[in-house]
C-alpha cells in the first residue's frame, strides 16, 4: 500500500524540555496523524530520560533511531550528541537504506550543512527559525545564507503568517516556497467547564530573563498573604540565568505560595496544567511586542485546556484572542490586578476561558496535519493505486476515463458478475495491490470489500437508487468505509431514512454528463418528435409515455415517439418474470393494434444516444422511481425540452418547470409550448452548470484524494 515514508531531525536534545524539543515531538505525533505515514525520528543525543521521548515511543508508526547504537562504527566527536556534520553522515545513511520521500530538518547550522548534500536537499523542507527578524540588523552574510535556502529547497517551514511576510520582505521573493508550521497541540477530547477550582496559576517552560522569571516570582512573593498559589514547571535556564540557577531555584523554595516541580516529562506538564487554573506566557516586551512573528506553543497549551492566559497586549495576540480579550497585561500592576479579578469573577473566568480554548482549535495536530497533508504528500511521486469493482460500469466510463489520464493513479477493475458474484480469488489478489477501493453500486460488492479491506485502506461507495431496495446496505461493514456517495440529494435522504447510513458517512457527487459530447446541432423541424430512452424494466413507464404520445397525435398527426434502448424480448431475465412479461406483451399489443403505430418509432440500442437527441425536440420521464435518471439530462444538455413525470426527489436534480403529476399535463404543455433557441440554451447552460463531466470528475477526484490523505 501507498505510504509516505519521512525522516524528521532536529538539532535539539530531547532530554532537556524546552520549546525546540517538544516542537520535535509534536512533529512526529502530527505525522503519527495519517498511519500510512511512516516517520523515521533521528536524536541528537543519547536517550538520558524518556520526558519527551515517552510521547512518540509507543506510535506504531513512528520509529526512534539513536545516533550512537544505530551507528556504531560511525565517528563521532562528543559521545553524548552528534553535531550537525555527524547528523547527516547518519541521515544520508538511512535514506539509503530506507529510501525516503521527505525528510524534515530544524536547525539553521544544520540546514547550511544540508546544502552540501544536493541529493538530500531535493527531499528536504527545512524548518527555520532562529534568523535575525530585523531588517535594519540583519547581515548581509545571514541574508545571503537565507536567500540560498529559499533557492535551494524545494520548499521551506516557517512558524506564522507573519514570519512568513517578513522573511519575504527581507529576501525580496514571494514566498510562494514557504509553508506555514504552526505550533501544534493535542486535541482536548473533553470541553472544558471553564471553572476556577484551585486559585492556581502555572508557568510551563525555560527559565530566561525575557521571559520573566523573576517578575513571575517577585508576583508571587506580592500575593503570599491571599490564597493564590503558583506552579512552576521545568529545569532549563538560560543566558543570564544559567550562572545564577541556583539563587532562583532557592528563590522557588524560599516562597511560600511557590511549587516548584523542576523537569517532568510532557504528559506530566500537561497534569499540572490540567490541575491549575490560569496560565502564565507573560513575557518581555523585547519578546512580544507589535513586530514579533513567532507564536508561543506553551500559550497553546494552556489554551487547549481551556485554561485562561495572562499575556501581553501584542498586535499578533489580538489577532488570535480578540482586541476585547480581558487578561492582557504588561505590567507587573496588570498583572497582580487580573490575576485576582479574574480568579474572583466567574464570568469573567468563563470568557476567558472559552476565548482561549477557541484559538487553539486551529493547532490541533489533526488541523495542522490537514493543512500540510498535500505539501506532504507531494513528495511521494508513486501513482495511488484505485481499484474499482462493480457489476455495471455505466455510469463510470467518464470518470475511469478522466482518472486513467491522471499520471498520479492507476487503475484496475475487480469486474463482478452481477450483485453478488465474483471471483473471489482474483478480488482478493486486487486488493493487495490497492491502496484505495470504489465500489460503483453498493451491492454486495459494497458489502464484500468492506468486510475484507486492509488496515490503511480506502473504501468509497457509490449508490444509485437501487440499493435501497436491497438487503446489502444493511450488511455493510460501516467502520470500514470512509465514504457514500450519493448521486442525488433524494438517495441520500433514502439511504439514511431505509437503510440508517449516518448522514456524516454520505456525501453528494451527481452522475456525468458528457456536455460538450451532447452540445450538437438541432435537426430541422424537430417540434413534433417526442423522445423515450430506456423503457425497461415497467416501472419505466412505457404505457405513460404512449399515453402521451396518443394524446398529442390526436391533436395533430405529425407527432411521432421515437423509443430508444434494449426491448424487453432481448432480455432473459426480464421475461421471466411473469409480471414484468404480461406487462409489456399489453403495451406491444397496444402499440400494434393502434391507428398510430407507423408514428411509433424503435430506435436501435447503442452508444449513439448524442446523435439520436439531435432529432428529438422533447425528452420524456414517464418513471415511477429514478435517483437521476441520466438520459434526462444528457437530453438537456443536447437542448431537448425534458418533460418529467414526478417521481420521488426530482425536483432535487431537475428545474420545477420540467416537472409535471400526470401524462395528460405533459402532453397539453407540448402542445401549447413553442421551441425556441434560448430554452434550448437555458436547458443546455442547466446540465453544464451542474452535472457536466469535467466537474464531477474533478469532485470525484480531490474525494479521491481527501480521502486518503485524511
């Protein structure tokens, strides 16, 4: 089966949490979304503590290599990690052995030592971001470095919007190459209450002067004499801090309304969010401010929690919490000020609250997965292997014609006998070469394919009308199948009032029409000639037709019926039916014992029907029961006047105006109506609008497509 086979390396150590690392492993549990992605995770260092590692470990599709015992014989300068030059002697080594589609790097230094490997870089999307945002302090060096990225690759991640126009303005490009990889956060599978339960806030992350470890401790220290605690959650210190860990981590201690927790793995870090009630991501203005670009994961993981969240006031902030949002603060005042309005005012809590876990819908794995899924999966260069099995392939050669014409699929037909034979053998040996299945009709085809699709496999049904008068819905495996189309909104309906098909398994895609095929000049004098295609089986409505057949000829004899399709004598099946037999032998009798039988036609049966509706001026449905009933339209699209009879749902496919309750209407509407060129064309503009094949086969396709990218 098709899968997308990626590598993902970024130059950070997982034993130590901060932003760039858990940015590694929500990119292998986004990847982990599809399970025909199969993502190779390549570390940096040696495996010291499974806090992160422990989120990705159990994937089924997600493998970790160690740089050190997978590579035994492979030198190395630090035996703990690898540097940048040792990480792609390794990545060059299992793209050789694992042939990948895409490999995913993070890392600016490691990016610039990509380049040299042009066979990698071809496969490679580069996540960047740790370049200078400044235009008026960025080097000429970094600008030409970042410039022969853009060139270089054939795309490139970059973390927002905004980023994204201000690398475009700095490197004078469009951006066209560049994806956007936003942060990324679990899915929250529970809404929240959005209720204040403990008095607590929490800070999850690094500690950093521009991030405002003291400030948060001075805050805390301010409000030891209310009931108000603060956890503080992880172990890494930075720049200035590094030298003076020790004062604050004594500082953590020394304050009263203070748990420090220090490092735990992210499963953790989620609990103690989980029991907390506001987030802390209050950080310096040189951070946040009206030009940053860069969005911090950790405020979405409050948010997805339906926490609450203390920030500054930025222009991108606004943006994604609302100009109204109420816990903006930028001074320490602000900050004791809302921390205590809104841990004391429910409401207040609430809008907040929903404000927050809202914004982070958007960065849920899942969504971030559905906005990659195609840049993703375009590296894959194999064609989707579509096998299509059905008794009847009628109402599919357009779209099997338009889909063997794509160089991205590749189609085989499991041919069935009738609605429940087939020759099991070679269905079986179809299926092992198919990455999705189409069943066209969902008979026992339908019923057969999903009880008996593989793990990973795609399956579409595709119903008509007579399904619902069948058992086999019934007998669907539904879990197994992604998708049922119906090809009018009335089957749709039927499907899920008779058959109980939930209506989010159904989707609506109409039949082709070949417009273009159909579009053909009039014969002269066509205003007398009356048109039936397709008279069995009775439900058809032969009789009706002749009954308006004889209505008009009585009225003028220039009228004629020209019937087209197989005859009942030519099908077995149907004769032995005694019903269907006494039924036609009435309607032939009738035909031959009438005064008007030379103005009753039969029109040999073919696949010349664009060529027989050039002498038809009126196209008749005379149906008890029909789910489109194609030929109408064709006919439209040939300009023939089309002259329902009302079955059940078609004034869901067809215009009011064509839709009559008896024969004896529709005869009386021929008699008075008048063809003109611009009804014909209205008719004709009709079918292209709607039903025409280039359309549904573009719809059929990106289903196709969706599908199994999902």
């Amino acid at each position: 089966m098709r899968q997308l086979k990626i590598l993902v390396y970024g130059d950070m150590d997982l034993n130590i949490m901060d932003g760039s690392a858990v940015w590694l492993t929500s990119m292998a549990s986004m990847l982990a979304v599809n399970k025909s992605l199969k993502t190779d995770i390549l570390l940096k260092a040696k495996e010291q503590n499974t806090r992160l590692t422990s989120s990705i470990s159990n994937f089924e599709n997600v493998t970790l290599f160690d740089p050190f015992t997978t590579f035994p014989s492979m030198p190395v300068e630090n035996g703990n990690r690898i540097n940048v030059t040792e990480a792609l002697a390794r990545m060059q080594a299992l793209n050789k052995q694992q042939e990948y589609h895409l490999i995913i790097i993070r890392g600016f230094a490691l990016v610039k030592e990509m380049m040299k490997h042009p066979n990698l870089m071809q496969k490679t999307i580069p996540y960047i971001t740790d370049f200078d945002h400044n235009p008026k302090t960025i080097s000429d060096t970094e600008r030409t470095a970042l410039r022969q990225v853009y060139d270089g690759f054939p795309n490139m991640f970059l973390q927002t919007e905004a980023t994204r126009e201000i690398f475009s303005k700095l490197m004078n490009v469009d951006g066209e190459k560049v994806a956007i990889l936003s942060p990324m956060i679990p899915a929250q599978p529970i809404t929240p209450d959005y209720r204040n339960r403990n008095n607590q806030l929490i800070y999850s992350g690094k500690f950093a002067p521009e991030w405002y470890t003291e400030e948060i401790i001075h805050a805390a220290q301010k409000l030891t004499d209310t009931d108000i605690q603060f956890c503080i959650v992880g172990d890494k210190f930075q720049a200035d801090l590094r030298a003076r860990s020790r004062e604050i981590k004594q500082a953590f201690k020394d304050t009263a309304n203070i748990n420090w927790v220090g490092a735990v793995s992210r499963a953790e870090s989620q609990a103690y969010i989980e029991a907390s009630d506001i987030g802390i991501s209050w950080r310096s203005e040189l951070i946040d401010n009206d030009d940053s670009v860069e969005l911090s994961t950790k405020l979405l993981e409050y948010a997805r929690l339906g926490k609450p969240v203390l920030l500054r006031r930025t222009k991108m902030h606004e943006q994604l919490l609302g100009i109204d949002y109420e816990l903006f603060v930028n001074t320490e005042e602000e900050f004791l000020a809302k921390t205590q309005q809104v841990l004391q005012d429910s409401a207040m809590y609430k809008r907040a609250a929903k404000a927050v876990y809202r914004a982070s819908h958007d960065f849920t794995l899942e969504a971030s997965y559905n906005r990659l899924k195609k840049l993703l999966w375009s590296y894959n260069k194999e064609p989707l292997h579509l096998l299509v099995a059905s008794h009847d392939l009628k109402f599919m050669t357009d779209i099997i014609h338009y889909l063997e014409s794509q160089p991205n699929i590749r189609i085989k037909i499991d041919h069935w006998s009738n609605h429940t034979e087939h020759d099991i053998a070679n269905s079986q040996a179809l299926l092992e070469w198919a990455d999705m299945i189409f069943c066209e009709w969902g008979l026992g085809n339908a019923v057969w394919y999903s009880q008996h699709k593989k793990q990973g496999q795609k399956l579409l049904v595709r119903v008509h009308a007579q399904e619902k008068r069948t058992q086999h819905p019934f007998n669907y495996q539904l879990d197994a199948i992604d998708h049922i189309i119906a090809v009018c909104p009335f089957i749709m309906e039927e499907m899920h009032r008779i058959c109980k098909i939930p209506r989010h398994k159904m989707i609506l895609i109409a039949n082709t029409i070949d417009t273009q095929k159909l579009d053909r000049p009039k014969q002269a004098n066509i205003d007398f000639n009356i048109g039936i295609c397709g008279v069995i089986p009775k439900i058809k409505g032969l009789d009706k037709a002749l009954d308006i057949f004889e209505q008009l000829w009585q009225q003028d004899k220039r009228y004629k019926l020209f019937i087209k399709g197989q005859l009942p004598k030519d099908v077995a099946w149907l004769m032995g039916r005694p019903a269907e037999r006494a039924y036609y032998e009435a309607v032939f009798a009738r035909v031959k014992e009438a005064e008007w039988q030379t103005n009753v036609v039969f029109d040999k049966h073919g696949n010349d029907v664009h060529e027989w509706l050039q002498k038809i001026g009126y196209l008749l449905s005379t149906s008890e029961s029909e789910s489109f009933h194609t030929v109408l339209m064709e006919g439209m699209a040939a300009g023939s006047t089309p002259c329902l009879l009302s079955w059940p749902g078609v004034e869901t496919v067809y215009p009011a105006d064509t839709i009559f309750k008896t024969p004896s209407a529709i005869a009386d509407f021929i008699v008075t109506n008048e063809l003109k060129e611009a009804s014909q064309q209205s008719y004709k503009d009709y079918a292209y609008k709607y039903f025409n094949k280039d359309k549904i086969c573009h719809e059929i396709e990106n289903l196709l497509w969706e599908t199994f990218l999902k």
